[in-house]
C-alpha cells in the first residue's frame, strides 16, 4: 500500500527574507525613483524568497517588481536569481494579442490594399465540390469550369447570420420604426439573390432609401417602400362665387336642320339597297 507523496509548503527563508536592499539594488533597469516601497516577500522553496517592490513608473499603475533571491545551505551570503517586473491585480494591461486576421473589421481595406484567403479557408469551397447551393452548381459542377472557389455552406451561413444581425436586418432602428407592413420582401425595389440565399436576402434597388445598393433581408423595413401611401389630411373646400344668374337667361328658339326629324314624327323603316 502507497500513500501519496504529501507536497509541504515551502518555508519561508528568514536570511533571504531579511535581504530587502539586496533584492532592492538589483532593480538596475531604472531609476532607484521608480523603486517604491516593498509589498511583501513570498517563500518559492527552499532557501528561495521573492521580494515585491511598489512600481512607480508612468503608465505602470498596478505593476510590481519581482527579485528573486536564493542562499545555498550554510550560508548567510544571499544571491539574487532573477528580476522582472510583473502585473498585479488591478494592473492596467494591453489586449492580448490577435494575428492581424483576426484585427480587421469592415472598413479596414482601403484602395490598393490586397486581403490575400487562406487556401484553407472554410468559408470557400472547390468549384468542383457539390456546395448545396443549385444556383452555384449548375455552372461549378464540371472541373475546370466556373469559378475555382465558392461559398460553403459555413460561409452561407456565417454571412446569412451577420447580414440578418446587422443595420440591414429586421433588428435595425429604421426597420423597427418603419410600418409593419414595410417589408422589403414585398416592395417593388427590392431585387431578390440567387441561389440559396434568395429566400432571405435581396438588394435594394430604390435610389431615395437608405440601404440602396445594399443587401436587406426580407423581413427588413424601411419609410421608402413602393406601396407606402401618404394620407392626406381632408380640407374643406371654399364655396365658389355664383358665376351667372339662371334669371337672367334668356331662352332662344334655333330652327331646324335640313332633313332633320321632328320628335313627333313616325319613325321610318330601314331599308335595304
């Protein structure tokens, strides 16, 4: 029967915890200005303690400085191991660091600049490869012919779901605030996509609307839709003065036409020649 090994905490060094100037002079990287007071010493094994120093530099609010100092057995002269200065707790730290994909956002590509795609991009598929999408296939299908890379179905996906979470999808302030019956997916600008996404999305094709040009959803909504009327508030209308008096009419008797036919008289019958 084995018992597991107990780990002991290490103890913590009265000689190489008394070496606080010596841990303090070795912090030659800057000033003796930059040196505040000592935080606290912490026991790291065996006849090795660490000191902490208060960081005063500017910009380095929350740092500290970290001086290893260790002894070997038998001995009262204190080395040190290392110096470093360290974050605390509350340090004010840069954001991690991200490979410069990962950095960019919409906008970001200028004139001139070149946004090289991984060959292993999974949002791009062969031409080649059936990519669930009818409109691309029949014009991919055959090796060799139509583009070399389309749309996979995680690249759908993942542009359906940040055209619909974005300012063009039913979520946005214009689409709230616009009527119910709003709706792009029935107005008359509105100019549905291709393929797969044509259930969902379409571009805007009204010069006067916001999203001109742009890919909507269907269920987004804006004031320029193609039957939105203005109703127009009823005004009473102004009685026109009389123009002419019925009195004041005088009657007038006109003669008859040549071959004209009295009201009276019989009518005739058809004939024909």
């Amino acid at each position: 029967m084995t018992r597991p090994a107990s780990t002991r905490a290490a103890r913590l060094d009265q000689v190489c915890a008394a070496a606080v100037d010596v841990a303090r002079d070795a912090i030659t990287e800057v000033e003796p200005s930059d040196v505040g007071d000592h935080l606290r010493a912490v026991a790291e094994g065996d006849r090795v303690v660490t000191h902490y120093f208060e960081c005063r530099l500017a910009g380095y609010r929350g740092w500290r400085w970290a001086v290893t100092v260790t002894r070997v057995p038998r001995s009262k002269h204190v080395t040190v191991c290392e110096t470093v200065l360290l974050p605390g707790s509350d340090a004010l730290l840069a954001p991690g660091w991200l490979p410069w994909q990962e950095r960019l956002k919409p906008g970001d590509l200028g004139p001139g600049d070149l946004l090289p795609t991984a060959p292993d991009d999974e949002r791009l598929a062969p031409g080649y490869l059936l990519s669930d999408d009818p409109a691309v296939e029949e014009v991919s299908w055959e090796l060799g012919l139509g583009r070399p890379r389309v749309l996979s179905r995680e690249g759908r996906s993942e542009a359906a779901e940040r055209w619909y979470e974005g300012d063009h999808g039913p979520s946005a302030p214009i689409s709230v605030a616009a009527p119910a019956a709003a709706r792009c997916g029935t107005c008359g600008f509105y100019l549905p996509l291709a393929g797969a996404m044509r259930q969902a999305f379409g571009a805007c094709g009204n010069f006067y609307a916001p999203d001109d040009g742009r890919v909507v959803s269907a269920d987004h909504g804006c004031g320029a839709h193609s039957e939105a009327l203005v109703e127009v508030a009823e005004s009473p209308v102004d009685e026109m003065p009389t123009v002419y008096d019925d009195s004041a009419v005088e009657a007038v008797s006109v003669s008859r036409a040549p071959g004209s036919v009295e009201s009276a008289e019989p009518a005739e019958p058809y004939g024909h020649s």
